[in-house]
C-alpha cells in the first residue's frame, strides 16, 4: 500500500520514544503560549539552571565566612550584600535552589506514588476496603498541613531529611483523594469492562486502563501543591525545624536574617523574593498544565 | 453437533430477600459450534446471560444446576480460572466502540493488550499478532490503523477493532452484544460478514445478543426468544414462521415486510401469564 511506504514502520520503541518528546513538546509550546505560564516556566528553568551549575554561578563559596566584611549591603562584589558573618548571600541562594529543588523532586517522588495507589486502589474495589482508606485519608485531611508536619518533624527530630518525610506525608491525601474520584468514574467504562472481558486481572486493570487516566490531573494537582510543599519546608526552616543553620536553605536564612531585618533589609528581601518567585512559578505552571492536559477543565483565558 | 456450552437453569438475582429482582429465570440452552441468537425486548434478560455466562456481574447472585463450558464447570470455578477463561477461551463482543476503547490508547496497543495478558512477556509477538488480526477483520493498511487513536477511528472500523481485540487470544465461544446496533446499515453487514466467516472457518461458537428480529432471523442458526428473564422459546431460525408461543408470533406479526398488504401492522401484547414460571405454564 502508498500508505505504508508514506509511514515506514518503525520499531515500536522509537516511535514510542518520538511520539513522547511530540507530546512533551506540544505541552511546553502550550505553556508557553500563555504569558503567566510562561513566567512559571522561565522561573522553574532558572532555578533548575542555579542548581545544576551552582559552583559555576555562584560568586563565592556559600560556607566562607568573612567577619570583616559583616552585614555589607548590596554591591558589585555581594550582588545581594552579606550576612552576620560575612558570607555572600547571593552564593546562598543560588546553593539554596538546590535543597529547593532537592525537597519539591522528593516529595513528588514520594507523594505522587502513594497518593496514585491509595486513591486507584481505594476507587476500583471499594466496599469497606474503600471505606478505611479513605477515613485514614480524612484523618491526615482534617489537621492543617503545616501542623501536621510539625508534630512529624517533632516527632521525627528536626533537619532537612526529617521535614521532606514529614511533608511527604501530609501532601499525599489529596492526591489520593483526585485518584480516587477519578477512578470512580473510570471503572464504570467500558473499556474498563472491555478489558475485564479479556481476562485482566484487577492489577493490570489498574495499572494499565485507570493509572494512565488518572496522570493528568494528578500531574497537575501535584504541581500546584508544590507551591505549598515549597513554603511550607520554607516555614519548617524558619521555625529551626527543617535545614539546619550551616546549610544555605531560603527558610533558614530569612530566620537568621530576621533579626537583622530593620538595618540589612537584603538578608530577608532575597530569600524571600525567592521563596515567593519559584511558589508562584509552580502555581502558574500548575495552572497551565491544566489548560494544557485536561481540555474539559479549561477556564476562561483572557 | 460438539457442545461447546451447555447451561441449565440459570437465574440470575439482583438484591436479595423481599426485594430481590430475578433479571434472568431458569434459562437453560447448550450452544455448538454454530450461530446462536438470543432475542427480546429490553430488559428481558438477553445481555445479563452474556455477563453471567462470564461471571462478570458483581452485584448479582448467579445460580444455575450446571454452567458446563468445554468441560469446566463455570459455576463452581473460581475467580482466577474465570481469568484464565475470559478473553482467552469465551470472549465478549461490546455493543459501542466508542465506548469500549480506551480513548488514550493506540488502538493496535489495545489488541497487542489483549494478547499479553494471556501471553506474558511477548510483546514483539503481540505487535505481529495484533497486526494480522487487524488484517483478519479486513482492515486495509493495518500499520497505519495501528498508530491510529479511538477517535481517528470510524464507528465501522472501532467495531472491527474491538472483534480484533476479543479474537486475538482465539477464543472457542464468542458472546456478541448487540454488536451492530451502532453501527449503520451497509457496516453492519460488513461485520456481520466477519462473524460469520469466523463461525464458518474456524469453528467458534458464536452467542448473538440482539432486539432485531429481522436480523438474528436472517443470520443465526437457531434463536432463543426472552421474555420477562425467560426463555419462551428457541427454535431453529428458519422456523421462525412456525413459532408456537403467542408472544413470538406478536412479535412477527408485528413486523413489517415489503410486498405485505397496507393493513395496519397487529400490536404486539403482553400476557401477565407469560411472566409465570414457565414450568407452570406447561404444567
């Protein structure tokens, strides 16, 4: 057939692997599109950049301290001025981008697979089985989440790792909750029972017909959490509990700098322009993801 | 003829106690390697044998004496030989392809799919497999088809792809539920063409589910008539015009044909009477 030789059959892998890139292409030309969108990816990008070439960016080694020069204002030397011992902020917070990124990049790992599980599993057998997931889930639901990460981390001991389990474990509810709801919906389908008829097991179901329905908006609600994730690690820094004083963590700094905040503006100013950049930055990109992947929830665009 | 299948009073229950509806009673038919229909008016119970005959009604309580397929007894099996049995030896037929395609699947993937589920870790062999089945149901240029999405898709060319997706794993029994009810005329005969060839080549017992008389009249072997969740009466298709209960003859008399006279067409009626067990009836 013309046809055939217009499309000439490719192992299946590669086209797989091209149709992906297609895919991703088009979501970052729709996020693009849009200008606060695009504000959000341009801001995430950045702060991906920092961390990957953090020794490269950085001015000066954000441990060094120099106690002549103490609380120095912004100048060409210390782009964003020094703090109480002398180290140069600027440094800090481009080092600080990757605990950032290390804590958004783990709590997703961890949150985004328990969540999916909970709520697939919860939705398609339901019965009592439906019903204790889903009352655990309420338990974690009905504490605020920055509470609720305090007793863990109290619990748990104070420091970086301690406060990414303790988020992690109070950002998974609502996830599971969306893939719940979603998996409600799906396993009435028929290709739901279309593929029961073919002998699958309720595993593979799952895993093959209600996961992948399920990644959108699951994407997107895990996106637009991270803007939570991020001020509340920020939060548990501030309140000592979270990165531990030597380490560059935006929380941290802005506590340290809090007390020198009436005469160096610059030590909470940065930090905290940073915290509210890149939070920003994922609750716009969440916004667009959702125009992008889930086209029946699209709002009204200017 | 071989039996393929042969069912005795099955009775499916829906609810239980006071409220419990019986939405299929004490139908019993055996089923060779030939084309069988089951016709009725909607819910007398046609679709529920499809999905009881798999065990595939999780709210309902399935009785029968026997439910012998081939030599197992699918009453008394238990959930994972049904999984082995589903798909892979009795498979089913959905009525709208629009539905019972997963919208983000590649529709080659979804029959490669069907395949690997009974045929573990061969994914090359399901790619081949899906392709020829493709091929099977008269679809030109299976490569290209392959890639295609659902919606790319016509409602004629979903249907053969879903009957590609339930034959793969070559299955001995094939339930069709209303298989052509979405589909418009001229495709329908096409898929019905495909049915019959796989009847006629290979050998499948074939379960038609259907509402048109007209149609199980001119393409099955023998039809079984529901009413009210009862057989009323199976008789070969060809004798149709002989049919002795009251409730088949309303419902040819209630047929219109070209060439009849222009009288008005005889309304069908319903018996409260028919609605008794059977048994008493005869009795």
């Amino acid at each position: 057939m013309t046809a055939v030789a217009m499309h000439p059959p490719l192992p299946s892998r590669l086209a797989g692997l091209r149709s992906a890139a297609d895919y991703l292409g088009t979501i970052v030309r729709h996020l693009a599109g849009n200008a606060s969108s695009l504000f959000g990816l341009v801001v995430i990008s950045v702060l991906i950049v920092l961390a990957v070439f953090a020794p490269l960016i950085a001015t000066q080694d954000p441990y060094l301290q120099n106690l002549q020069d103490v609380l120095q204002p912004p100048s060409w030397a210390h782009f964003f001025g020094t703090d109480e011992v002398g180290r140069d902020v600027f440094s800090r917070i481009v080092y600080g981008s990757r605990i950032t990124l290390t804590i958004i990049a783990l709590v997703a790992v961890i949150v985004g697979p328990i969540g999916l599980a909970v709520g697939t599993l919860a939705g398609y057998f339901g019965g009592w089985f439906d019903t204790v997931l889903m009352r655990i889930t309420d338990i974690f639901l009905s504490f605020p989440s920055l509470i609720l990460s305090l007793a863990f981390v109290a619990a748990l001991g104070a420091g970086l790792e301690n406060a990414i389990v303790a988020i992690a474990l109070t950002s998974w509810p609502p996830i599971a909750r969306l893939a719940r709801a979603e998996t409600l919906t799906l396993r009435g389908t028929d290709y739901v029972a279309a593929a029961k008829l073919q002998g699958a097991s309720s595993a593979r179901i799952i895993w093959k017909q209600i996961v992948p329905m399920c990644m959108p908006s699951v994407l997107v609600r895990l996106t637009l959490s991270m803007a939570t994730v991020i001020l509340t690690a920020a939060g548990l820094g501030f309140l000592g509990l979270g990165a531990q004083p030597p380490l560059p963590e935006w929380g941290a700094m802005i506590a340290i700098g809090r007390r020198y905040m009436l005469e160096s503006w610059w030590l909470v100013a940065f930090p905290g322009g940073a915290i509210l950049a890149v939070s920003l930055a994922f609750n716009l990109i969440g916004d667009g993801l959702r125009d992008a992947l889930d086209p029946k929830q699209r709002r009204g665009r200017h | 003829m071989e039996t393929l299948m042969d069912v005795r009073n099955l009775s499916v229950t829906y609810g239980r106690g006071a409220g419990a509806m019986q939405a299929v009673r004490n139908v019993s038919f055996t089923l060779g390697r030939e084309r069988l229909g089951i016709v009725g008016e909607s819910g007398s119970g046609k679709s529920t044998i499809g999905r009881a005959l798999l065990k595939l009604l999780p709210t309902a309580t399935i009785t029968a004496d026997r439910m012998d397929f081939m030599g197992t007894d699918l009453i008394r099996a238990s959930e994972r030989r049904m999984l082995d049995i589903r798909g892979a030896r009795i498979s089913m037929i959905l009525q709208d392809p629009k539905f019972s395609l997963n919208p983000v699947q590649r529709v080659g993937d979804q029959i490669a799919e069907a395949y690997a589920v009974h045929h573990r870790g061969a994914r090359r062999e399901a790619r081949e497999k899906a392709l020829e089945m493709l091929e099977a149901v008269q679809i030109r240029d299976p490569e290209r088809v392959y890639r295609l999405y659902p919606h790319e898709i016509s409602g004629g060319m979903g249907q053969r792809v879903m009957i590609a997706m339930m034959l793969v794993p070559e299955p001995e029994v094939i339930i069709a539920d209303e298989p052509t009810s979405a589909l418009d005329v001229t495709v329908r005969m096409k898929v019905l063409g495909i049915l019959d060839a796989l009847v006629r080549e290979r050998g499948i017992g074939l379960i038609m589910i259907s509402h048109d008389l007209n149609l199980v009249r001119n393409f099955c072997d023998r039809v079984l008539i529901m009413y009210a969740g009862q057989v009323v009466e199976a008789l070969p298709a060809g004798e149709l015009a002989h049919a002795r209960h009251d409730y088949t003859r309303g419902l040819i008399a209630a047929q219109p044909h070209i060439g009849g006279d222009r009288a008005p067409l005889a309304v069908l009626r319903r018996e409260e009477s028919w609605k008794r067990p059977l048994a008493e009836v005869q009795a």
